[in-house]
C-alpha cells in the first residue's frame, strides 16, 4: 500500500506541472476586431479595443481575407508582451486633411514586448502611398506620417510582411528603443500613375540600440537603411536594396546634438540601381552645425548591382554654398569585401570619399574589387590617409 501511495504522489508531481502549463497555453486570449468593410471608415477604434482586451500576453488577429481601414493612428497602447498577427490587410485612407501633421500611422510608445507578423505570409500594410506623395510633390510643406514608428521601449518585433506604399518612412526606431528586431519583410514604394515616391526610406534607425535587421527586400526612392544620430549596436544582414539612396550613415551634423553613430555591422547587401550603395552623409562646418562621431562600423560582403558608387563619404552633404571645413570624426570604418560593377552614372569613378579636413578620416578598405562598366575603376579621394589601403585617382566632391 505505501509503495502504490508513493508511485501515485510521483505522479501527481510528475503530471500536475503538465496540466498548469497547458492551462495557461490555454488562457492566451485572442481577440479579432471587426471591419466596416467601406473604404474610408476608420476601423482603429475596433482594433484598439481588440488591444485594450487582449494586449496583455494575448493575440491580435487580423483574419485574412478582410481590409481594416487606418483613418487614424493605431496605437499599441495597452499591449504588454502582445501578439498581432495580421493575415488579412491594414490600409490607410485617403483622408489627406486628417493626416496632415501626425507622426506615425502605426505607433508603438514605450511598449514592452510587442510581435506584429503573419503566420501565413499572406498579411500586408498597405500604406496607399500615391495621394500622399501627389499631395507632397504639389506641397513640399505637408507632413506624411511614417508607416510604423516605435518610439522608445523595447522587445519588439516585426516580421513576415508584405509593407507597400508607405507615405512617407516606412520604419522608425527612435526614442532610445532597444532589442528591436525587423525580418522576413518585403518592403516596396512603387511608382503609380506617374506619381515618383518620396522620401520613403526603409529603415530610420536612432537613437536606438540592439537592433537587428535581417531577410528583408527593400524597393524604394531614398536611403534603404538610415542610421542616424543615437544608433548604437545596429546589425543588418542578408538585405536587399533596389532604386534606393544606399546604406547610409546620417546625416549627421546639421544640429549640435544627436550626432553619434556606433557599432553598426552590415553583411551580406545586395545594392541594385542606387545613388550609393554604401556611404556616410555629413553637414559642413558652418555655423551653428555640430560635430559627428561616427565610430565601429563595417560595411562588409557588398554586392554592387548598377549602383551610381560602391562607397561615398559627404563632407558638404546639403550645401548649397562655400563649403566649411568640419571636424567630423570617423573611426574604425571598414569597407570589406566588395564586389560587382556600378551603373556608368560617375564615369570610371567607383567611389567618392570627402573626409572632413580638419577632422580624423579612420578608413580603411580590404578586398574592394568594384569596377565601373568599362575601363579602369578609380577612386577619388580627399584628406584620405595612405592607411586606408585605397589607390587615389584625385580629388574628391561633396
């Protein structure tokens, strides 16, 4: 009898941890909003509640098949280690007036673990980019939101998505965020009814840290990544970049402040039909401009497809007069591993690095094997030290 008392307290012990565990898997709520199903009517308030019901550890699901219309910021106020799963489409309307002047479209303010993918690989963010760029292009004075803005809290995740047509930014981490994690994502500003896309860069990133950006494809008119000032620890690999402005450091050195970019690591880019593929954007000396530090960075296994410049380093970068000399300084900044043909656009020269005169220009290039469509690959160069390891054609611009 006490041996069969015994085997059945083991068990208990044994299986009791089993059915607390389930039960709580169980437990994770979820929550699916309700669409109007009309173009223009907004369905935020139906996703919010959603939020404000399932935002704690619970699941968000937007059903596929179905359109929820953004008529007004949704915010994921509420969410605390949340899940939106989106398989059906999130798309902004049409309502220029009501969106003139507002920041984000898509707000994550000091969230604490947030997920927002598709399971299926069916969910899109259409950000119906055409009104607002025919709207900008007509009115350079009107303010688009950007797509998804996180600013500041941490944990957080975005994955999995087709995101299309943003009106402005496509992605922000501002705000001091960190352990911020984009992959998986397709990212497109397409051009409709001859409407040209503006300033739709990919990825906005700073002042934020850990942040890592993988898997992802990016067609656009501007910077495909941007670190600016405050990004610190920012890894992107294995990405994809068309018709965009580059990998871009900056700008930096406009303001007095905000001027620090450190320990970024980019590899494996494929660069295709940009202005730069790679490069570092900086304001001039003048006046009531400030000092950038840009230190710990490693562009590395590049691929150039028909890109203007494998490499650019801007000093003047703005300038519309006397350039001032600056006192930028650049710091252990490698150029590695690069490799295919640029577009012809800059003739034989492959790569423009302005460094600033009166600051420090730590570059330095391993294994950069770019050539231009015909003839000899050459590098212009100004205030660039031998020990950066590249042979000088002549002087540099920008």
């Amino acid at each position: 009898m006490a041996v069969q008392l015994g085997l059945f307290i083991a068990f208990l012990c044994a299986t009791l941890p089993l059915l607390a565990l389930g039960a709580a898997l169980e437990k994770r709520a979820t929550c699916t909003p309700t669409s109007h199903g009309e173009a223009g009517v907004d369905d935020v308030p139906s996703i919010m509640e959603a939020i404000q019901s399932c935002g704690n550890g619970g699941i968000i699901l937007i059903p596929a098949g179905v359109v929820f219309q953004l008529g007004s910021t949704l915010s994921f106020a509420g969410c605390s280690g949340c899940e939106m799963q989106i398989e059906g489409t999130l798309k902004l309307t049409d309502d220029l007036d009501g969106w003139d002047g507002v920041k984000a479209v898509i707000m994550l303010d000091d969230i604490t673990g947030a997920t927002i993918h598709s399971v299926t690989g069916s969910g899109l963010l259409d950000g119906n980019g055409v009104p607002y760029w025919t709207e900008f292009n007509e009115d350079s004075s009107y303010s688009r939101p950007t797509l998804v803005y996180i600013d500041g809290g941490s944990d957080i995740t975005i994955e999995n998505l087709l995101v299309r047509n943003a009106p402005n930014v496509f992605m922000s981490a501002a705000g001091d965020a960190t352990n911020i994690h984009y992959s998986g994502l397709t990212m497109q500003a397409i051009p409709s009814d001859g409407v040209t896309p503006k300033n739709t860069d990919g990825f906005d990133i700073g002042p934020a840290s850990q942040v890592t950006i993988s898997n992802v494809i990016v067609d656009n008119q501007d910077d495909c990544v941007a670190f600016k000032g405050g990004a610190n620890f920012v890894t992107v690999t294995d990405i994809s970049c068309s018709g965009s402005h580059g990998l871009s450091i900056g700008s930096l050195g406009e303001g007095t402040s905000g001027n620090t970019v450190t320990n970024i690591f980019v590899s494996g880019a494929t660069m295709s039909s940009s202005t730069k593929a790679t490069g570092i954007k900086l304001w001039d000396g003048s006046s009531g401009h400030g000092v950038a530090t840009v230190s710990n960075v490693t562009f590395n296994d590049i691929t150039v497809d028909s890109s203007d410049y494998a490499a650019q380093i801007q000093v003047c970068y703005e300038s519309t007069g006397t350039c001032v000399p600056s006192a930028h300084k650049l710091t252990d900044i490698v150029f590695s591993n690069f490799k295919g043909t640029t577009s012809g656009a800059e003739g034989s020269v492959v790569a423009n690095l302005d460094c600033p005169a009166d600051g420090t220009c730590g570059i330095v290039f391993e294994s950069f094997s770019v050539n231009p469509p015909s003839g000899s690959a050459e590098v212009l160069c100004s205030n660039v030290p031998s020990s950066a390891d590249i042979t000088c054609a002549g002087a540099a611009s920008g």
